[in-house]
C-alpha cells in the first residue's frame, strides 16, 4: 500500500505538537514543584520537539522544486545533521546521578593541545553545570575526527 505524504506530515505534525504540549507542561510542573528532575527532562523534551520540527522542515522545504536549485536541496539535510550534531550532547540520568557525554569535534589547528588547556576547558563545563542539584558524572572528549564523536 502506498505511503501517502499528506497523511504522514498530518501524523508528524500531531506528534511534534503533541511533544511540545508535554514539553511545556514538564517545564510548567517543574518549575511549580521546584523539581529540578522535572524541569530538566521538559527542557530536554522542548530541545527534542526544536529538532524534530526542524527536520521536518528541512524535509518539506527539500521537497518542493526551486530552479535556483537544479542539481536539488540535499546540502540543507547536511546543515541540519550539522546543527543537531551541534547540539545536546549525550546525557542519561540514574537516580541521583546524572551521566554526560560531551565530544567536541575540532579543527587541525586547534590551539587548545595540551592536556592543561584542555582540562581548563573541562572545569569550566562542569562550573557551568554546577547549578544541577545531582551528582555527575562528566566525560569531555576532544578529537579531530568526527567517526570518534558519532
């Protein structure tokens, strides 16, 4: 049986704004109920719903034919790898403990290469996250090549 497009992006659209309906009331409840736990996983949902309706746009837009585009918009899915590569970062709870992973990806000429520079880098992550109220477990790793941060 064939697909049809306009009842799929009818499904997609109902699941993205119903995303967002939980999103917004994690973060709502959270915040009400001072519960850090709350409001992180609505904070992360609204992140989720951002690049899901981002790609579903991208995904529209390739689509539709443009003669300022002969050859198509296949470079626009490359940009939104890229933005959602950009972004959040692995990170996983368990109890009272809160697992993150960040890989920076970065270029040859990196001026960062010695162990201490990059330490200081790390420091300054965790200061960043010493708000959250559990306790973390945080691995920062830098590479040049991205096959190390998929």
């Amino acid at each position: 049986m064939p697909k049809d497009p306009r009842l799929e992006r009818f499904v997609l659209r109902v699941s993205v704004f119903g995303s967002l309906f939980f999103a917004i009331a994690g973060i709502i409840v959270g915040y009400l109920l001072s519960s850090t736990f709350i409001l992180f996983d609505g904070v992360y949902s609204f992140l989720s719903v951002i690049m899901s309706w981002i790609s579903l746009r991208a995904g529209v837009c390739m689509l539709t034919s443009d003669k300022r585009f002969p050859f198509g918009k296949s470079t626009i899915e490359s940009l939104i790898i890229l933005f959602q590569y950009g972004v959040h970062v692995r990170t996983t709870k368990s109890g009272n403990l809160l697992f993150i992973e960040i890989d920076l990806v970065v270029a040859k000429d990196y001026p960062y290469d010695k162990i201490a520079e990059q330490d200081r880098i790390r420091q300054k992550i965790e200061d960043a996250l010493a708000f959250l109220p559990y306790g973390k477990w945080l691995t920062i790793s830098f590479t040049q090549d991205n096959r190390w941060a998929e």
